[in-house]
C-alpha cells in the first residue's frame, strides 16, 4: 500500500504552518540543569502489588502511588476508575482525574503527555519522578493477542540498554530493553503520565521543557508520528498516532484521513477498546455512520461490550442523526456500566435538556 503524492503533499504543508503556530503561542522553555541523564538509575520504596482480573490500570497507579507512602491497595483506585470489573480499558485521562481529584491526602498530581522518549523517561525518573507508559502488549500471542497495558517504569540501566519495569501482569522488577519498550509504546502514541508532588511542579515542568505546555507537546508528537509515516508509510499505529493528534489540536478533517489511512492498513482488532480518536474525528465531521460501524463492531468482537466508550460514542451518532431515544439508551448503558464517566453523564444531560425544550 503507497502513499498518494497529494496526500502525502497535503500533510507536509499543513504540518509546517503548525510547527510555527506552536512558537508563536508559547515560549520554548529551557531545559533544567538537572536534565543531565545519569547511566543508570532506580527509584526506591516503590511497592508492588499484582494486577486483579483486567485491572492493570488501577494496579500499576496504586504501585506508583506507593513512591508517595499511599497506604490503599487497588481495590480504591479501581472502584472509581472502572466500577464494573469487566470494564476493559481505563484511559490516561482517567487514570491522571483519579490522581488529581480522589486522593487529596497525599497533595500529588499527575500530568499526562504525548510522543515520550527514552532520554525523557530517563530524565524524569532519574529526579525521582514516577513515570507510567501505556503500550501495546503480547504477552501470550497463542492465547491473549494483542492488548493495552499499563508500566511503572522503575528504573534504566544504559549499559544494559534495560528498563526495569513494575509489571502488574508479569511481576516486579520486569525488565524491557529500550527497543522493545519503544516499538511497543509507539501504539500508544508514546503516551507517559508522571506522578509529582505540588511543591515540585516547576521542578517538573523545568524537566519537561517545551513538552510542559501541553499544545507544544501535541504538536511536537504531531511532528514526530508524521516523521515516521513518511519514514515508512504502511506504519498504521504511525497514521494513527497522527490522527489522535490532530483531534487533540481539533484538526478533524485531517484526523479522518490519517484514521482512514491506518485502518486501511490494518490495525489490532482490539485498539478501539483504548484509543477512541476516530470516533471523535468521525463526529465533528458528521460521518455518524462510520462512528456506529465502529461501536457495532466493538460490540461484536467479544469484549467492547465492557467498554463504557462503546456506548458513550454510538448515542453521540445516535443523538446527531436525529434519533434521541436510542442516545438516551446508550448513555444510561455507559453510566449503568461506569457511573463516573463524565463524558456521558455531560451528553445526557445535554440530551435531557434538549427533550425539556423541545416538549
């Protein structure tokens, strides 16, 4: 499968203007002093507790909240992220909104960020600043397939070329090589979410330079999943990383054409149970079709049923083709599933009023 010279053309000038957008809108940060990367590291007193069933989300957070002398286990975190024990995904937004929002004892918060690097990984852990990645994950490709995943990543050894990981599915102290954690994690948009104290934001934020503000870090992930189409253009999780980004940036009309693209490729037959993007991108363009193909085909493959997402998104095409009874069934489906899913508690309210209005 190639690449149209036009489309290929269109991507590459709509990118240029963006870059520049980008240091007009926010000054470049300099990088801290204490950036400086050390050979080697390992973060202390992290304890380790092993995922229950489909909980790495909740296991792999309670682990690094740990770092901060958080006493719960995981049953806490995962009775507020995923209510249902069947739920098969928790996503960083959700993930981050549970360390901001639902344990105020601690005074820790979380940032989440795209298109990590191995020197970023390394430079904040190395200052003593948790890190978790999501990433693809074949543990047991006879048994399991593909998946999502959640990692703590605990320490770096780069004589080795290790990352020591706590692996809520395989057991602490999992160590991944810098190869095999990068070409993993790029499904998932190079994803990271770091945990820090308050009193050590501008600590953080001096680490993540330009990445601190976070359009800069859209359009910067932007940039380097756009390098890797062009390096290889049947890279599909590379079109599809370009696509999330784009509707981070509301960029919904491109965001379509990199989603058509990696899935005409080929993608998992699991990824619209994690990454939920196209489903954006095909509402603000008004293809509700194409939204409810997907939905239907989550609740057809023998999981997206357990999926809150999956519900949420059809009654947005529902809701938006004109059929408000079957939106309300969708989205009392999602909150019966996960009555802290915010997005649809949002929509049903929007729904409800605009019944009230039109009776």
């Amino acid at each position: 499968m190639t690449l149209s010279k036009s489309l290929a053309l269109m991507l590459a000038l709509m990118l240029l203007p963006l870059a520049v957008l980008a240091q007009d809108t926010a000054a470049a940060l300099p990088i801290a002093a204490s950036a400086i990367i050390p050979p080697s590291y390992h973060l202390v007193d992290v304890r380790y507790e092993p995922q229950k069933w489909n909980n790495c989300g909740p296991a792999t957070l309670t682990n690094a909240l740990s770092y901060f002398d958080y006493g719960d286990n995981q049953d806490r975190a995962a009775n507020w992220l995923k209510p249902n024990t069947e739920d098969k995904n928790v996503s960083p937004w959700q993930m981050a909104a549970f360390v901001n929002t639902q344990v105020p004892e601690l005074n820790v918060y979380a940032k989440v960020r795209y298109g990590g690097t191995s020197d970023m990984i390394k430079r904040l852990v190395s200052n003593d600043f948790p890190v978790i990645i999501e990433e693809g994950y074949d543990p047991e490709p006879d048994r399991l397939g593909w998946m999502g995943h959640y990692l703590l990543v605990t320490g770096y050894n780069d004589a080795k070329s290790l990352f020591h990981t706590h692996d809520s599915y395989l057991g602490p102290n999992k160590a991944y090589t810098y190869t095999e954690l990068e070409e993993m994690w790029q499904h998932f948009n190079y994803v990271y979410i770091t945990l820090y104290p308050a009193s050590r934001e501008a600590e953080l934020n001096a680490l993540l330079g330009d990445d601190a503000d976070e359009r800069q870090n859209i359009v910067r992930s932007l940039e380097l999943a756009r390098s890797e189409a062009v390096a290889n253009n049947t890279d599909a999780f590379a079109w599809f990383n370009m696509g999330s980004n784009f509707v981070m940036l509301e960029m919904y009309n491109e965001a379509a054409i990199a989603y058509d693209q990696a899935r005409s490729i080929g993608l998992p037959w699991r990824m619209m149970w994690y990454q939920f993007g196209a489903f954006e991108a095909y509402y603000h363009i008004g293809r509700y079709d194409d939204m409810l193909v997907l939905a239907r085909t989550n609740l057809a493959d023998g999981g997206g049923q357990y999926i809150e997402e999956t519900y949420y998104y059809g009654g947005l095409a529902r809701s938006a083709k004109g059929e408000p009874d079957a939106a309300l069934v969708n989205f009392n489906n999602a909150l019966e599933f996960n009555p802290n899913f915010s997005p649809a508690q949002d929509a049903l309210r929007v729904l409800t009023q605009q019944q009230i209005g039109d009776s």
